[in-house]
C-alpha cells in the first residue's frame, strides 16, 4: 500500500486559545492532518484589547501551551486584523483553515492561499468554560461542562 501523502505542506490557523479545552485540540488536530506542519497566530493580548476580549490567561501561557501541542509546528504572536496576507507569504502558507464560527469572513485570503473552514466542536468553548467556573462556587463544584 502507498503510503499517505499530505495535501498541503504548511497549513496556518489563528486564534485566542485562552483555557485550551478539547474543542481546541480536535481542530489542531484536524488542522495538522491537513499538512505537514502547522503553524498557529496566538493572539496577542494588546490585540485581544482591541477585540474586546478578556483572557484569563496571558499570551505566554497560551503561546507555551500551543507549543507543547503534538500538533503544532510553531507559534507566533499575532497582533493585528491585517497581518494575514503577510504571515501567509512569510511562512509560505498553502493553507489558510479556521473553525467553522468564521465561515465565510476570510474568503479574499483566497487569491494568496486555499481557505477552509472546519467544523467546531460542539458544547464546549473557552466563553462556556468561563461560565461553568463562575458558577462553581454558587454550586459547590456541581456543574459540568
Ligand atoms: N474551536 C473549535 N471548537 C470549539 C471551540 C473552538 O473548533 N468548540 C476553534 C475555533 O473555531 C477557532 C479555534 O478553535 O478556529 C480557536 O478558537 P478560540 O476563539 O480561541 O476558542 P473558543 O472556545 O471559541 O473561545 P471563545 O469562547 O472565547 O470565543
């Protein structure tokens, strides 16, 4: 039997990645068996500011931890809206994939690189675990995710 040849060679994904979560690690996962190496943009927190979004944990946590990640080749910062069609020609990206609550939004990318969206995890994310935590203490460490 032949062995199995990847489609792509780099494959490139965005995101937060704050409390990475199993939702997390299936896309990664998915993402990498796209390619040969996978190369994630991790949030900054100065670009999470201007996103409005509040992490609990700081970029090098998140960085450190999407690093330790089986899946994932390298990690760098990203830091604005509009670094993606440099970080594509930087880094040579064939690929350019996100989960599926972006669908559609990075459709132009497509004159530098393939797009694809993946599908999400269902019930789990960082903005549910958040909820599940500030309800542990009203409910004694009952609630589930
Ligand atoms: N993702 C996924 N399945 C989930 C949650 C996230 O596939 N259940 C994907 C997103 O589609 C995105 C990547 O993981 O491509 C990083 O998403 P991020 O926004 O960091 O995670 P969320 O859990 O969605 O965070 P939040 O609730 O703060 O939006």
């Amino acid at each position: 039997m032949l062995p199995v040849t990847s489609k792509y060679n780099v494959v490139l994904t965005y995101g937060t990645f704050d409390l990475f979560h199993v939702g997390h690690v299936r896309l990664l996962r998915r993402l990498a068996e796209l390619g040969d190496r996978l190369i994630v943009g991790c949030s900054s927190d100065e670009f999470n500011r201007i996103k409005g979004k509040t992490c609990v944990m700081p970029f090098e946590h998140r960085a450190e931890i999407l690093m330790a990640c089986r899946y994932v080749a390298d990690v760098f910062p990203e830091d604005s809206w509009d670094q993606k069609v440099g970080d594509i020609h930087r880094f040579n990206a064939d690929v350019f994939a996100m989960g599926d609550d972006w669908a559609g939004k990075f459709d132009e990318l497509s004159a530098h690189c393939d797009v694809i969206y993946l599908s999400r995890t269902e019930n789990i994310s960082t903005t549910r675990l958040k909820t599940v935590m500030r309800n542990w203490e009203d409910t004694a460490g009952k609630t589930t995710v």
